[in-house]
C-alpha cells in the first residue's frame, strides 16, 4: 500500500472520528471512504460518512452499545450514537456479480487495498483517517484535479459487474462538470444494453440526478453513448426530429435540452422540460410550402410522459404535477383577468404558477421569432396572476358564497343539474369576481331555475 497523504487535512465530525478512533484502540483499521472523502477534498459538506474497517461485523457489534443490522450480510453495521447513525462496512471482495447489479456473494477481507479496488470510480476509492492521512491508490486525487472521472481498473469488468455504474458516471460528470475518461465512456457505449436489466427504479434515480444538477445538458452524454436508446428511446425520436418552422431554431431535440439549461434546478420542472414535446415526435406534419407543424403535441406529450414516469417507477405526485405542466406547457392566455381567471381554473391552483418558468424556459429556447412579444404577454400575465391572488378572487367551486349544501337548502336536488348549476356560478363569478356573495347568487340560482322550468 501506498503512503497515505499527510498533506490533505479532512475535517472529520467528532461521532465518526469517535468509531474510526475506537476501533484503531481495538486493533484494526479504520477510515472514512468514498464520497464523503471526494466531498471533503472539494470543499463540499459531505451528505453521509462512510467507515470501512478490517474488523469483521460481529466485531464491531461489541465494540458498541446500540448497533443495527443495516446490511450485515454484506458487512455492514450501523453504528448510533446518539440519534445519528453511520454505517461501518468490513472491507470485502465482492464475488461473480450475477444481475449486473449485486454481487452473488462477498468475502471479507483483512486489505484496505482489495476493498477500494471494489469501487467503481477513482474519485470514489480514496480512504482516509487522522494516523495515516489520505490512501489512495488509484489515483483518485490527481483525476480530482484533471477533472475526470475514470474507472477502478478496467471499466468493462466494473460496468459488467454493475451496469447502473454507467449512468453514474454521466451523473458524476454532471454533478461534477467533469470530462468521463476515453475507455471509461467507450466502455458505456460497448456495455450499453446491459442496462435492460437494472430496474426502472435505479434508473430513474440517475436520471433525476443528473437532471436536477447544474449541467442537465449532460442528458446528452446518455444520448451520445446510446444509452437512451435502451432506457428511453422517446428521447432518440425527438433528437431526430426537425423543425422547419419560423418560431424554431433547433430540432425538438436540441430545443429541448436547451430550455432544460434555462429553467431552475427542479425535478418536476426539469422533467417537464425533458417531456414538454416528445409528443412532437409523434404528431409532425409538413404542409405545402415546407412548414412543420405539431398540432396536438401537448397531449401526446403528457400521454407519453406518464407512460415513462410509470416506467421509472416514479411517485405519483411527480407524476401529476409534470403530466400536467406537460399538457398545459404551450396554453395561449390572452393577458386579461377573465382568461387568466379560467386559466388557473382550468390548470389548477397549484399548478399555475408553475406554468411561468416553464413557459419562459419554452419560449427562451425558440427562435427570435416573437420571442419578445411572447414574453412581453407572459409576463403580463404573471402580473395579472398576482394581482388576482392579492384580491383572492374566487376560482373554484369550493370557494363560491354558495356551497352544493346552500343549493339543497334553495330546494334543488343533489345530481348532474347541481353540478351545472355550480359550474355556471363559477363561470359568472370567473368574469365578474364581485358576483362571489351569497345575494348575488341567490338571485343567479332562482333566474337560472325559471329559465330551466320555461
């Protein structure tokens, strides 16, 4: 093993530092590993602390009050102290990984050096303690500063034991702004297919990450090395496809990576730029005179974006919420208070505002065409959405001075005329948001009532 690096000081919290000092007391070895050492030696608060050790699990459950059996078959015990728990892992040898994914079982080993050779990046396989300063190996540090992001010996045995591990490595390089290493990225684009057996799940994990970093623009890097043909060939069609159109510059594709680059680090609004017109793909049509046109691509485009968000196994509010933002990306709303009134109806309250970013990363990522008169009227819009909030105007059934109960109190009876009942209420309170009192109303229902019995 190499020297370990005395010059590199990790500021390590007093808790890990208290096991990794117990367990040197008790004979064996132990450091922090992986990320929060990459974090640590960029200058970045690590999320969790890691500790591998060469004691065995057993070992470590009697060196300490209050352990949990976390992932004990795979050597790893959670060690509490206090209300925090961090988990220490024997160093081990993984064996034949089966499902590109898990190793089909493990040995535990007496080496620190046989456990970082495990690990799947360079950045990742540094270890670190007070006694022996940084360990590292394979050069982790000096890939840290060249800003590349490279493979634990020969990335085809590290990518056929874990295929996710290729999709880590785009998302390292997004999080990072880091370059992937030449065999690292030609070893993604040899192995790409394996990735048919990682779950949806895992998958969209990666996805969201490298989405919600500050680069989403390398989605592309899962584009360039065809990955996405295996886990979303959505994404492929929409790069192929053209728009010969005055209010576009780039194909569906390169538009939509560029409206990722304008809106907010989101995972719904991020996803809902990735989706907002895959259904373009789908719907395109060129008239006479060579203009593309895509009418109807909003709801092909929600249809499409449930469909791969069920897929990834994605939870259901992000589902509803991206669907649809996707539907409504492209609303046209005059900028007067009754339309946007409708608008908000229509989209939902919650909903809404997040229309604005959306629509002005869309417009952002056309062409010139219009593009001020465009955001001139959105942000026209937006003033008179904000305008209608301070007045608190009514915009839903529920926040009409008649309720359903008030209409059965008038004598009518619950069923479909209720509902038309209510929803003509709505629609005079949506244009005149003073109508919203229980006079009014009142009045509204009986005039309403003798139109329907003549």
């Amino acid at each position: 093993m190499k020297e370990g690096y005395m010059k590199y000081l990790i500021k390590i919290p007093e808790k890990v530092n208290t096991i990794i000092e117990t367990l040197q007391q008790s004979g064996f070895e132990a450091y922090i590993v992986g990320g929060c050492v990459r974090d640590s030696l960029l200058q970045k608060e690590p999320m969790d602390w890691d500790i591998t050790t060469s004691a065995k699990p057993e070992q470590v459950k009697e060196l300490f009050r209050r352990t949990v059996d976390t992932g004990i078959l795979h050597g790893t015990v959670t060690v509490m102290l206090g209300t925090d728990g961090f988990e220490v892992t024997t160093y081990r040898i993984d064996g034949e990984y089966e499902d590109a994914r898990h190793p089909k079982e493990i040995t535990f080993t007496s080496q620190l050096v046989e456990d970082l050779k495990r690990r799947d990046f360079t950045i990742n396989a540094m270890a670190y303690n007070h006694k022996d300063g940084l360990i590292d190996e394979f050069y982790g540090m000096e890939d840290l500063h060249k800003k590349i992001i490279r493979c634990v010996g020969n990335p085809y045995e590290r990518f056929t034991e874990d295929a996710l591990r290729m999709m880590r490595a785009i998302r390292f390089a997004a999080q990072l702004q880091y370059q992937i290493e030449e065999e690292t990225l030609l070893a993604i684009t040899k192995l790409k297919e394996n990735l048919n057996r990682i779950s949806g799940e895992r998958i969209q994990i990666e996805l969201t990450k490298t989405l919600i970093s500050a680069n989403p623009d390398f989605f592309l890097k899962f584009y360039e090395t065809g990955i996405t043909s295996v886990i979303m060939p959505e994404f492929d069609a929409i790069m192929k496809t053209e728009q010969r159109n005055p209010h576009h510059q780039y194909s569906v594709g390169e538009h939509t990576m560029h409206a990722l680059s304008q809106i907010k680090q989101d995972k719904v609004l991020r996803y809902t730029m990735l989706f907002h017109d895959f259904g373009k793909a789908v719907v395109k049509t060129t008239d006479r005179k060579g203009i593309d046109h895509f009418y109807g691509h909003e709801e092909h485009s929600k249809k499409m974006a449930e469909q791969i968000l069920r897929r990834l196994k994605s939870d259901g509010e992000t589902i509803r919420k991206v669907t649809k933002l996707v539907k409504f990306h492209d609303l046209r709303i005059k900028p007067d208070a009754y339309q946007v009134r409708k608008a908000i109806h229509q989209v939902g309250e919650d909903i809404f505002p997040l229309l604005f970013p959306v629509m002005e990363a869309d417009i952002s990522a056309q062409s010139m065409y219009l593009r001020e008169e465009k955001l001139c009227i959105l942000h026209q819009v937006q003033e008179l959405y904000q305008q209608i909030l301070e007045r608190k105007d009514c915009l839903s059934i529920s926040t009409l001075a008649l309720s359903g109960h008030d209409l059965k109190l008038l004598g009518m009876k619950p069923g479909k005329e209720m509902g038309e009942m209510l929803a003509a209420m709505l629609e005079e309170v949506l244009k005149v948001p003073e109508h919203n009192n229980v006079t009014y109303l009142e009045e509204f229902y009986r005039c309403k009532v003798k139109t329907i019995e003549k």
